[in-house]
C-alpha cells in the first residue's frame, strides 16, 4: 500500500471541504487529513484526521499559518474551498503546493460580471449581463429578454448571493437598497437576462492545459429553496447525472475563455433560456462544487484526481461524460445521510 497522501483542507468546518474529505475517503489511495477553518466548534465535525483554526482569509497572519501547519505536518497538498481562501491562497501558489488556477483567472472568475464579459469575447453564450449604473436602462432592456423579469445578484459570493428575480425598476432598487444597508457597495451589483430553463452543472479538472475529466449533472431542486425570495440557493437539494455532449462544448469553451493554458478545477454553472439555449452563468475556479461528494460516490473521485495530481503521482484520465444517465437522484438535506436514491 502506498504511503498516505497528506493534505491540507481549509474551510473544513463548511459541507464543501466535508465532502472532499468524504470524497477522499472512498478512494483507494490513502489520505492522512489536515482541516483548518476559522470556526472551531464546526470543524470538530469536518472528519479530519487533525484539525487546526486558522484566521480569516483576510487577516495577514492567515497564510503564515497555512504555512506553519504544512511545514508542520509535512503536507504535500494544500486545497482551499472557501472563495476568500482560494483567491489569497492563488496568490502564492510559488510557496505552497496547491494546483489552483493562476491569480489572473481566479480574478476573473470571482467576478460574475467581468466572467461574463471574457466568454462574451470569446463567443461563449452568457445571459446578457449589465452593470447597475443606469438601473432604469438596463432593466428596461434586460426585461424584454425576459419577459418582463430581470434578474439582480451580486457580483461577487456563492451560494445566490444577494440574487432576486425583480419585475420593476423600483423592485430592483429596493433590493439593492436593502443589501447595500447591510455591507454591498452600489457597483457590487450586476443586472442579468433572466433564464426560466433547466440549470446544469459541470465539474471539470485540467492539468497544464489538459482536460483531465468533466462531469455534467443537473439541479432540480435547491436546499433551503423555498426559504429564499429567488426560490434558489444554487446547491441542489435533488440532482441527478446528465450527459449531453452540447453541455460539455459549452463548458470547454468556458473554461478557455477564462485562460489560455486552463490548469486546476472549473465549476461550470449553466442555466437554459426560455428556448432551451443552456448559457454560462458563472465559473468557479479552484475549488470543488458542494455536491463532490455525489460525483465521487457514482464513480468520478475529482478531488482524489486533484490531491494525486498536486502530490506528482501520474493518474489516469477520467475522459468526459464518465458517469451513465439513469444511476438514481442524490439527494440531501439538513441532518440526513445524502444518499442515492432511485430516479423512477
């Protein structure tokens, strides 16, 4: 049996890093876990074999303290999760051993805005995207796209953040009124086509340039759904495999349009138009989607791909598509096992 693998996970306290780490376990090379989150009554839980706290991704003693714990449990992987992690920790990917995109696309990608606007050069259809500047403009424009609904989110943050589907100008003004009276600046906001359709997902993990494996699912319904005033929290409470070689095309394409040489992991988000059209909403670079646990249990271990890859262990390619449709729902909840269940 090989020596274990030791890596390092932040925002381990988080269901993201849990399910990487869950992922890990189901494969067959061994991994020795080292966790770090900023909360330490959550990463009790997170299944690490040693957890750490760790300060916020914003303080200066932060990466001196990732550094501190790789030199002290001889980490030869270090996988950030959380957005804030990811973007300071791409920053000095010369001094730790961590895979993640080059700063200039993990920029680019943290703004859903400006990834927009890199596919839209590119060819690469997106909703059309505007800033909020001239809010009664680019509603009145965005409106007739959508029949009438234009779609407001933030630029930047997971999970839906600060998004809404509006049906006025004075809808859309509260909206962001109500966000900037809590933290959000006015040019935090973009202004969306908004998409009725189907909305998919592609996991993709590249390597100096070279597609490693891509994986399409698609969400039918989100956690915590019906509790939000969008009905949408971008994590799939039910979802379910597809494959569909347009979906794939359209992730590629993406992901190159964000970087000449695509290295590291790219989380294709895509939602369909009310012709069916699948266009890019965002992309998230460096990190996992939450669900990695669902590709993992159905055969596709990216995050063990990843750790192997950064460790410098050789790995096969897992190609694209290379779960079959029809293997059952995953499907999750608050304090419920997430598990595969039958589709029909």
């Amino acid at each position: 049996m090989a020596e274990p693998i030791r890596v390092l996970l932040t925002g381990a306290g988080g269901p993201a890093t849990r399910n990487v780490i869950r992922s890990l376990r189901l494969a067959k090379q061994e991994y020795f876990v080292v966790g770090t989150d900023r909360d330490k009554r959550f990463i009790a839980a997170s299944g690490a074999d040693q957890v750490a706290t760790v300060p916020s991704a914003t303080d200066p003693a932060f990466v001196a303290t990732i550094k501190e714990l790789v030199a002290e449990h001889d980490v030869a992987v270090v996988h950030p999760q959380p957005d804030p992690e990811v973007q300071v920790l791409a920053a000095h990917a010369a001094d730790l051993p961590t895979g993640l995109p080059p700063v200039g696309v993990i920029e680019t990608c943290s703004d859903k805005l400006l990834t927009a606007d890199a596919l839209t050069a590119a060819g690469v259809g997106v909703p059309l995207s505007m800033t909020a500047a001239d809010l009664g403009g680019a509603f009145s424009e965005l409106a007739s796209l959508g029949d009438g609904v234009v779609w407001v989110r933030a630029r930047r943050g997971a999970g839906a953040r600060a998004s809404l589907p509006t049906r006025s100008v004075d809808e859309a003004r509260a909206w962001m009124d109500y966000w900037t009276s809590r933290g959000l600046a006015a040019e935090d906001f973009m202004l969306a086509q908004f998409l009725p359709g189907r909305e998919f997902a592609v996991q993709t993990l590249w390597w100096r340039g070279r597609l490693i494996g891509a994986q399409a699912r698609e969400r039918l319904e989100y956690l915590f759904g019906y509790l939000t005033p969008s009905g949408q929290t971008s994590s799939p409470s039910v979802a379910r495999i597809v494959n569909d070689d347009n979906l794939y095309a359209i992730a590629e394409a993406a992901v190159r349009a964000v970087g000449d040489e695509p290295h590291g992991v790219f989380s294709v988000d895509m939602k369909s138009d009310a012709g069916e059209k699948p266009l890019v909403t965002e992309i998230n670079a460096g990190r996992f989607f939450t669900t990695s646990l669902f590709l993992s249990t159905v055969g596709a271990n990216f995050p063990d791909l990843l750790m192997r890859l950064v460790a410098g262990n050789d790995v096969e390619r897992l190609g694209v598509g290379p779960v079959a449709e029809g293997g059952g729902l995953w499907v999750r909840s608050v304090d419920m096992e997430p598990m595969l269940v039958p589709e029909h």
